[in-house]
C-alpha cells in the first residue's frame, strides 16, 4: 500500500507538469503564452487521467465509507477532487461557463498522495515496535546431534526434548532448561530488567535473551506458539487491536466531523455562489473546506497512541491483557498488595541479628551458618542463604549433632557452638534479658539464640524478607496520592511489622484466599482499587479489583485472572504501569485536541471567512495542511516513552 502511493504519487507529478504548462493561470502569473489547437482537450484529458489514476485510492474509498456506511476521510476527499473536476470538465466542454482549475486539482491530488504517503510512513513506524519485538528472536538454531555434532537448523523444525547448544554472545532460540554450561544472560529486551542473570543446569532460559561469556546446552521446552515472546507477541497485538474508551469517542468525532465538512461546504457553496464574484470561487471554496476537513488525524490519534504504549510496555516486562483496564489505572486511589511473593521475597531469612557482648554481629551468623550449613531445615537455609548474601565465608563443623526439637550444636573452629530455640534456653534454666529480643518476638519473627558453651552470644531473627524494592515502590506510591494496602493470612504481628518496615497505610491480617475479594469489595467501597498477587490464590482478588495486576509471573504469562502481568517479581513495576497509563492517556488527549482543535480555526479560514484581510487557503495548501495536521499526530505518538 505504501508503495502504491508512493508510485501513483510519482506518475501524477510527472503529469502534473504539462497541466501547469498549459493552465492559462500559470501561463498568466509567469508571463508566458502556450496555446495550441486542442490544448484545452489536451488539459482535459491529463486531468481525466490524473483524477482517474491518482485519485483511484480516494473514489475507491468513498464506496467502501458508503458501504460500511461511516463517511469519513476518503468522502471527502473523493467529493473534493470529484466537484472540481467535473465543474473544470464542465466548462472546457461548454456546459457552463467560469473558469476552470484543473491544475489546482492535480496539485490538490498530487499533495494528497504525498500526505497519504508520508503519513503512512509515520503510522508504520509507530507501529512498528510490535515488529521489534518478533525480531528479538532468532531464526536459527545449533541442533546437537546424538554423536554430538551441532546442524544449524530452522527453530520451526525444533522439537520438545532436542538439545540446542547456544554460544557466547548468542540469542536463545527457545524456551528451555539449561543441561550442561554456566552463564548470564541479558534478559532486558524481555523484561526490562538490565542486570544479567546468572544460569546454571537446571534453570530456565527463555528464548530471546542474549548469552553471555559462556557455552550452554540447553533442552527445548517450549516451541511456537507456546515459547514466551510469542505470547507476548500475541498479548500486544491483541491489546493493540482492542477498542479504547478514547477511541470509540474519536470515532464519534470523526463521523461528526465529515457530517459538520460536508455541511459547512454545501453552505459555503450556496453562500459563494449568491455572494461571491463567480460559480467557479464558489467551487474552490467548497473543495478547500472538505479537504482541509478531513478527518484522518482524528481517527489515528486514538490508536497510535495505544500502539505505542502497548509494545513499550511489553518491551519493559508489563503485559496488557485488558487495555481498557490499563487506561483506568491512571485513576488508581488505592493499591492492594498480596504479601508473600509480592512485597517479600517469600523467603525464609535472617532480618535481625542481635549481638550480646563483644562478638560482632557478622561473626554471631558465621558461627550459626557454619553449624547450620547441611541441615535441610527451613530456618538452617534461611541462616545459610543470609550468610551468603553477605559473602560470609564458613567454617566447616566437627562433632555435629542435633538437639532434638530443640536445635544443633557442634564445634565451630574447635569452639562448641548452639544454635537454639527459646524452648532450650527455659529448659536449661538461661535467662536473656533484652528488649531487642521482645520486640522481635512481638513482630511475629522466628528467633533463634546462638551459643559459645552456656553462654548467649547473641540471636537471629528471621521472618520472610521484606524486598528492598517493596519500600521504594511504597514510597513513589504514596507521593502519587495512592493510598497502600497489604493483604495477607499471616497474624496481626507479621503483618503490622512488614506494614511499619515498609510504611504501608493499612493492612488486613489473617485473611484466607476465599476471603480476599470480599476485602478488595470492602475498600472498593471508598476507593477505585488494583489488586497486586501472583495470580495464583489471589485470582478471585485479582478479578474483584477494578485493575487485576499479577506480579512474578515470570515467563509464565497466560495469568487468565489478570488485567496486566508484571513479568519481574518488582513491586515497583506497578508505579511504572500507572506512570505510562497516565502518559498514554496524555498523549491521547493531546492527539484528539490537536486533531479537533486545528478544524476550529482552519475549516473557517478555508470557506473564506478571512477573506476580507487578504487570508485565503487554495485546496492545495488545504490539502497540505490536512496531511500536516496527521503526520504531527503520528510523530506524537512515537514520542511516548516510559520515563
């Protein structure tokens, strides 16, 4: 289609050129005289072939508006050059008499083309992240054979189970789990997220992402239509083609419009012809205001915009299953987040470590970690896994053995080291007089004492940890006016003290799954509300809450409960969707403003109501002004970005 108009655009102008040479009116304004016998059939039959050729795709489009009856751009247009060529047919063939305007007309014709042209060209590229997006994936794969030769061969070909081995520097060209290799790969053409992550045998790689400075093997899970970019790719192209609130609003403006540009170039037509100077000037005024009318910026303004913003999204790990659900989160006065999994990591870890006497803090959770290192137990690997965290290098114990129900002991660098619980320390009659403890204890953490002997060198508390990303997407929240929330079946101690670390403005304890969505009910009652979980036993929650958000989805984005998944674990992904629903919903309305307002000032400059201070508006520069107007809509939308 592109290239179609670019074609008729070129062969028009090259016709346009004799038809200026022979238009008495340019002859006149030039100085120069060009008349032969049959000259003026000669203007008529280049017309003929230029409103035929060129203005094919405008007269098709008139009986295509006609049929789904909704008159729009392509009427007007088509009514524009049809009047002003049949009126300068007319005339050369004596039916009327006035003066024709045939080289107004192919110039009229030859800027539509080029508008047509170039303001495709802007819409393609607005439209063309959802191309990126396909491109992410590569083409090819290395097919490990059985004697353990690679074959380079089309992903379509791959099947579940084969092995594909993916080099340095490479794109993954599939879903699968890593067999053999170590590696980071950049996964932030995915999921927005920069930092590289780290692959070993066992995890998952999703195809897209780019390898790192190691070889990997890699057993195919998923193909076609399963892998996750290709369902992301779905997502956005359905998510793109929804109907928007703002759109069905253009749409109604748009008919609107081409009602008001056929109307007000009926009355200009009638008002010019019994006032004005001549039939012809009546003609001219008619065409300009039908052009300059058009409504074609109006009509793209909505869906360039959600275009855009649709691919963005996805490009930064935010999946819009329901658009208009997206655009309503700009209107959010109240978060509801899910607890385990969401505002924490949803695992079991150190939060506290409270030392005694004089041993520091750091060597009371090496002692622990290195007792507690080949225990199984869920509080030995939350001990571990801190230790690790905190790149805390362990000792390895002698004599190890454990205190049933109660805890472990062995010798930790020839010292003998306890880590127990409350219930030992009352059984063998040792008393801890520490308020730190108490508070600890109030908040509803795991405390565990750490021993040299019989003496309490210090405790561990441990709860699930709270994300640091949870307390900065709190606080951007709350600067936005959103009131925040926490769900969660914990006890009142948990929850109150992961509420008060992480600032939150109020919380509901002790809530079962069933029990979720009649709470996201209670606070809709004062609030519109998003629900924020991981889609699993929040769904019913998910589906209650005005915006339904799951969080961590992962590669896993088929999430059927919710509006819009979030493919981090990172609360503060839930910030960015209402920042870019607030952007979006901005540039819409910029669009239609711009797209409504511009006919305010230049349907009436082009039915000539400036006339009298020397300001008229020729079909041609209506035309060029119309084609502006689109080309200034699309470049707007293109300029949509997350931050």
């Amino acid at each position: 289609m592109l290239e179609d108009f670019r074609k008729r655009f070129i062969i028009s102008i090259l016709l346009t050129v004799p038809i200026l040479i022979l238009s008495p009116s340019i002859q006149s304004f030039f100085g120069f005289s060009f008349v032969f016998a049959g000259s003026e059939l000669a203007l008529l039959a280049l017309a003929t072939t230029i409103y035929a050729y060129g203005g094919y795709p405008f007269l098709k489009g008139i009986v295509q508006e006609f049929r789904s009856r909704l008159p729009g751009m392509m009427t007007l247009i088509a009514v524009a050059i049809t009047v002003a060529y049949v009126f300068s047919a007319a005339i050369v063939l004596g039916m009327v008499s006035g003066k024709p305007f045939f080289w107004e007309l192919a110039t009229l014709i030859d800027i539509m083309l080029l508008g047509h042209w170039i303001e495709m060209r802007s819409v393609l590229g607005a439209s063309r992240a959802l191309e990126e997006l396909v491109k992410i994936m590569p083409s090819e794969a290395h097919l490990m054979k059985e004697s353990g030769e690679t074959e380079d061969v089309s992903i379509e070909t791959l099947k579940l189970g084969d092995l594909v081995l993916i080099r340095p520097g490479e794109k993954i060209p599939v879903d699968g789990v890593v067999i053999e290799g170590t590696s980071s790969l950049n996964e932030s053409m995915l999921t927005g997220e920069s930092k590289p992550v780290s692959r070993k045998p066992g995890d998952t790689v999703t195809g897209g992402s780019i390898n790192g400075e190691g070889s990997l093997v890699a057993e195919v899970k998923k193909t076609g239509k399963d892998t996750y970019l290709n369902q992301v790719i779905d997502l956005v192209q359905k998510a793109q083609e929804s109907k928007s609130r703002a759109q069905d609003l253009a749409n109604r403006a748009a008919l609107l419009l081409t009602v008001i540009a056929l109307s007000v170039g009926a009355i200009t037509f009638i008002a010019w012809y019994l006032l004005g100077p001549s039939l012809d000037f009546a003609v001219e005024r008619a065409a300009t205001v039908m052009v300059i009318a058009c409504p074609h910026a109006l009509g793209l303004a909505v869906p360039l915009v959600v275009a855009v913003s649709t691919a963005l999204a996805a490009q930064s790990g935010l999946l819009i299953r329901n658009r208009q659900a997206f655009e309503g989160a700009r209107n959010l006065q109240a978060i509801v987040f899910d607890k385990t999994g969401t505002l924490t990591r949803g695992v079991f870890g150190v939060t506290d470590i409270l030392a005694f006497g004089d041993v520091s803090e750091e060597e009371i959770l090496r002692r622990a970690a290195s007792l507690e290192e080949n225990s199984e137990h869920p509080i030995a690997r939350g001990i571990v896994q801190s230790a690790g965290e905190r790149d805390i290098s362990l000792s390895q114990p002698q004599e190890f053995r454990a205190i049933s129900g109660k805890g472990v002991e062995g010798r930790v660098d020839g010292i003998l080291t306890r880590v127990v619980s409350p219930g030992y320390l009352k059984e063998e009659d040792i008393t801890v007089v520490d308020s730190r403890v108490e508070k600890t204890l109030s908040q509803g953490k795991t405390v565990v004492f750490v021993l040299q002997d019989r003496t309490v060198l210090g405790a561990l508390a441990l709860a699930d940890i709270v994300r640091e990303e949870s307390r900065d997407a709190i606080s951007h929240l709350k600067e936005m006016g959103v009131r925040c929330m926490m769900l969660t079946g914990d006890n009142q101690f948990v929850a109150k003290w992961v509420a008060e670390e992480i600032g939150l403005d109020d919380y509901f304890a002790e809530v079962l799954p069933h029990e979720k969505a009649e709470k996201i009910k209670e606070v809709q009652k004062q609030y519109r509300v998003a629900m924020v979980g991981d889609g699993i036993n929040d769904a019913p929650a998910l589906v209650q809450a005005d915006v339904g958000i799951a969080i961590g989805a992962g590669t896993d984005v088929a999430v059927e409960s919710a509006d819009i998944v979030l493919v981090r674990s990172d609360p503060r992904d839930v910030v960015d969707i209402i920042v870019l629903s607030k952007k979006t919903y901005s540039k819409m309305v910029q669009n239609l403003l711009w797209a409504t307002g511009y006919n305010t000032f230049a349907i009436p400059l082009a039915a000539g109501v400036a006339i009298g201070y020397g300001i008229i508006l020729t079909p041609t520069i209506g035309a060029a002004l119309m084609s502006a107007s689109t080309v200034i809509v699309a470049i707007n939308a293109r300029m949509l970005r997350m931050n």
